[in-house]
C-alpha cells in the first residue's frame, strides 16, 4: 500500500490499536449497524460486493451470507489488525466467498461497473474529499445496482461522548476534538448535499435512532477504547489516561447510564439501469 496522507494514517493507527476491543460486547453496534446497512441493499445470490472501510467485517460478513456461494465479498480497510480479526472470523463460520485486503480505497483500481453492489459503513467520512470518493464508488457500481452509505446521526455515544470530551478539555485542551469528521454529514440534509455534489441526486436516507445496552457505565469506557476515540486516548501519558477514565466514568455512574446513543443514517441509491440512464 502506498504512503497514507496524515489523516488517513492517523485513523489507520487509531482503529489498528481498537482492534483489541472492537468486537467487545459493548461495541455490539459495529455489527448491528452493518446488518440493518446489508438489509436494506437486498442482495441477492451471485451478486458481487465491495465492502469499503470493513472493519473486522461488521457489513462484510452479513453480505458474503447474503451472496453465497456463487457470490463475492471484496472487504477493504486501511487498519491491518481489524482485517485480521475479520479474516478470523469469516474462517471460523466458513465463508471461503469473503476476501479482506489492506488498501486504501482511493488508490484502488477497479474496473468500471464492476460491482452489483457497495457498501461504506462508518467510512466514507474519513475521505479528504467525500464527494470525490462517492463519485469513484458511483462508477464501480454497475448499471442498475446499489450504493449504501451509512453514518453517525447526532449525538453519537451520548452521554458519554460528552462526558470524555469534557474530560479531555480539562487534562488536555490541545487535544479536543481535533477530529471528529463524521459531524460533517451527521443529518439527512447534510448527507444528501453531499451525495448530491457527487452526482448522486436520488436516494433514499433514513435516520435511526438506538441506543446500545451497556452492563454498566463502565462499558462506556471498553466503546471508548474500541473505537475512533482510542486515538486521542493514545495521546495521553497513562496518568492523565487514568483521569481522563476518572472524569468521564464519574458522571455516568452518578446518573446510572445503561446506554449509549448509537444513531445512524442509512443512504441507499439505486444507479440507473443502462436504458434508462440514457433516456
């Protein structure tokens, strides 16, 4: 894979040390999120999928069931250690039809109308240009098939998400949400401009609201270490670590938080068959 730009390598590291909580109980929503994202593509037997940023395979898994045997799943992701656990996983339930590769999405070559289907869960956000990237999966797409793009809604992870940026105000200010792209595309109307600039013009966005079940407000903090906050917890020295952990579990143990707000959005468009592109 060829040099990473300073974003993409940060969150290449980033997810690369969540590995070891990403499919920790408290982070069930990977894989619920996933499954609702391949549900509302309605693959059918044979197709072939392009699963960009897929994790330990949270959308990858549920679309290779989903296309069988005379199907394929590609599976891309910048962060090798989640890839490993995804290719763990597809052994262990024996999908021979799933295919993880590290590569960053923006340097693939693939073949024009190449893919019956694409699926970007929790990704498409960290591409510099979003509606560069959307257009490069728009032409992979066949005639005819399906792009679904899934994202983070509003207050995601409250309310811890509060409570840990709190925190990291107090023991280290110049570390305070230096990166949080997602809340570029976090509505319907903010997801559907940039599709639009894309050149996606017709698709359907649904907003969700869930709520991930913690056994404890301590779980925030195994969400916190299994996901995109795990880089600015990286950052700190172990004792400012400690009180960070400190500070943000305090007010979640006082008021007894048992959830974790886990909206989403779910894009869903259809690309014109040849005909009828035409017309």
């Amino acid at each position: 894979m060829s040099q990473l730009d300073p974003d993409k390598a940060r969150t290449a590291v980033t997810y690369s040390a969540a590995a070891d909580h990403f499919d920790d109980p408290p982070l069930a929503f990977w894989a619920r999120i996933g499954e609702r994202t391949v549900e509302r593509v309605r693959l059918e037997p044979g197709h072939r999928v392009l699963d960009v940023c897929s994790g330990t395979g949270a959308s990858a898994i549920p679309a290779a069931r989903a296309v069988g045997p005379s199907g394929s799943v590609l599976a891309v992701d910048l962060a090798d250690a989640l890839l490993d656990r995804g290719r763990a996983k597809a052994r262990a339930l024996g999908l021979s039809n799933l295919d993880f590769r590290c590569a960053d999405v923006e340097t693939l070559d693939m073949q024009p109308g190449g893919f019956d289907a694409i699926v970007c869960v929790f990704g498409i956000f960290f591409m510099p240009d979003m509606p560069a990237a959307v257009r490069r999966l728009w032409r992979w797409l066949k005639p005819g098939g399906t792009l679904a793009i899934t994202t983070w809604g509003q207050s995601v992870l409250e309310p811890g998400n509060t409570a840990f940026w709190d925190a990291i105000r107090t023991h280290r200010p110049d570390v305070y949400k230096t990166f949080r792209p997602w809340e570029r595309i976090d509505t319907p109307d903010t997801l559907r401009t940039m599709l639009a600039e894309a050149g996606v013009a017709t698709c359907a966005v649904d907003a969700e609201g869930s709520r991930q079940p913690l056994t404890s407000p301590d779980d925030w903090w195994v969400i916190a270490l299994g996901s995109g906050y795990r880089g600015t917890i990286d950052k700190l020295d172990p004792g400012t670590q400690e009180s960070v952990k400190r500070d943000t579990l305090a007010p979640l143990r006082a008021q007894s938080a048992l959830t974790a707000e886990t909206n989403a959005l779910y894009a869903i468009a259809r690309k014109p068959p040849e005909g009828e592109a035409k017309r």
